[in-house]
C-alpha cells in the first residue's frame, strides 16, 4: 500500500513501551488462543471484554513493564497505521456528507499486552476490538504476526488496514445505530439467532471495509487485495473451527465463513455503495443501517 508522506491521524493514541500496559491474561497459551479465534477482530459490541477472560475461568493480573523506546520499525508500523486511519477518517466523513449526516472520528490505541478500556480490561488475546463505550479502536500490532504464522495468513500491511477498516466499520454501525437495534434484537433469542445475528454484524463491518478500499484504490499496490482477502479467509468461523476442533458447527458462528468474509469484502470494494451493505435483509432481519 502507498503510505509514505502522507497525512496522518492525530486520533492515535500509541501506549506502547509504556509503563503498566493494564491487566492481561494470565496463562495464555492455548487458552489465549482460543479466546482470540472466538473473538477475532470482532469488537465485542458493547460486551464487557474483560468478561471473556473469566468465562474461560482465567484470571487476570496486573502486569507491570518497564518503559522503553519503540525501535525504528515500531515507529514506522506506527506512522502507517496513523496513515490508514486517517484515509478512514476521510472516506467516511465524505460518504456520511454525502448522506446528510455528521461523521464523528473515531479514536485508536496502540498497546502492548493489556489495556484498560471503556469496555472493561482486555488482553492482547482478545484481538484487535472497538469498544463503542468510548468509541475506541484497541490494538496490539503483534496479533498480525500471529495471524500470519499461526493461522496461515499472508500477512503483509494490507492484511493491517483491513482489520483496522472492519473496527471502524463497527464504529459505524454504532453511529448509525446498528449496533444497539442488533443488541435490541438479540435479548431473549435462543443462542443460534443471536449467533446468526452476530454474523451479519460482522459480515457487514467486512463490507464497510471494502468500502474503504474502494474509495482508497489509487494507494492499493499489486496483492494489496489479496492480502486483505487472506487475512479474512483465515479468520472465518469454519477456517478457525476447523483448525481447534477438527469439525465446524454453523450454528455457533458468529463472525460468518470464509467464504461469506471474503464476499462481502469484495462487495464493498468492488461496487462501493453502502447501501449495499444490508447483511439483515438477507437473514429476515429490519436493522438501521445506511
């Protein structure tokens, strides 16, 4: 992607290298993982993140880390996430103009371990997440070299800016008022519908993050695409149930398929009309949306 010189967000706020990153999970290892492949760049949606943790019956534990300085290539990760979320900042202010409404931005935190939040503690475990409590994208960069080497991703800054693209499509559906009709709509549904429910949530923050690339097409470099179309692929439900347990269950998705990431990915790209993104309408659903 084409990133160099230009403007960059002043909404970033980078708290790595900072002294007591907050509470993170104690344990980790697989356990960590498999909080991370259930909530995998989905946000959370106004849940408590922290409450996650104990779910699983892990404790959480102040962990305190020495300051240091972030080294030349921490730097410049950061300088390029700063730049998409500034292309973020311009495309959704222009597209929310164009429909009569005010685009409000959206803030970033750049951590390192753990992070307190207006959604509770959370552990770089969760994944990257909004949290529509202070409307917030949280992020620890080294889940992209997890998502690479663990879970067969291509990897590369593409795969970056998409993530970074679908949080902020959750902070649309939060200023649209998806979000709260779909937690409306959840409350008192059997666990299948509220799953359903979820995944057409997250299917469509996926369209919003097509498109952002749409309108972002002369930075895109060859396999910028592709890039965002792998990281997607491997973070689908039946990709992540198939490599924890050896089976897929569709009931209990609730971020969609590979296929169905993918697809509504590359329908945000590639017609760039959002309001082609009614991911409801598909599953029966009547959701505020564009």
């Amino acid at each position: 992607m084409k990133w160099t010189g230009r403007r960059q967000s002043s909404n970033v706020e980078d708290r790595r290298g900072m002294k007591g990153g907050g509470k993170v999970v104690a344990g980790g290892g697989i356990i960590g993982i498999i909080i991370l492949l259930i909530t995998m760049f989905g946000g959370e949606q106004g849940k408590q993140v922290g409450d996650m943790a104990k779910q699983f019956g892990i404790n959480s534990q102040e962990q305190q880390t020495e300051e240091r300085p972030l080294t030349a290539e921490e730097k410049k990760m950061g300088e390029f996430v700063a730049t998409v979320f500034a292309d973020n900042e311009d495309t959704w202010k222009k597209i929310f103009a164009e429909n009569g409404l005010k685009y409000e931005f959206p803030k970033m935190v750049l951590f390192t371990s753990g992070v307190e939040t207006g959604c509770g503690s959370a552990s770089s475990a969760m994944g990257p997440f909004y949290c529509p409590a202070d409307k917030k994208v949280y992020m620890d960069l080294a889940f992209f070299e997890e998502l690479r080497t663990r879970f067969g991703a291509k990897g590369g800054d593409f795969a970056i800016a998409y993530v970074i693209a679908h949080e902020v499509g959750h902070h649309i559906q939060t200023l649209l008022g998806t979000s709260s009709q779909v937690n409306q709509l959840q409350e008192g549904k059997s666990e299948a519908e509220s799953n359903r429910l979820s995944v057409c949530q997250e299917l469509q923050a996926d369209f919003y993050a097509g498109i952002w690339a749409h309108h972002n097409k002369q930075y895109l470099e060859e396999g910028d695409i592709e890039e965002a179309l792998s990281a997607a692929n491997a973070v689908g439900d039946d990709a992540i149930q198939k490599r924890t347990q050896g089976r897929v269950n569709q009931e209990s998705f609730t971020h969609g398929s590979s296929e169905q990431r993918k697809k509504w990915f590359r329908l945000g790209f590639s017609g760039g009309d959002v309001f082609d993104g009614n991911t409801y309408k598909i599953e029966g659903y009547r959701v505020k949306s564009f």
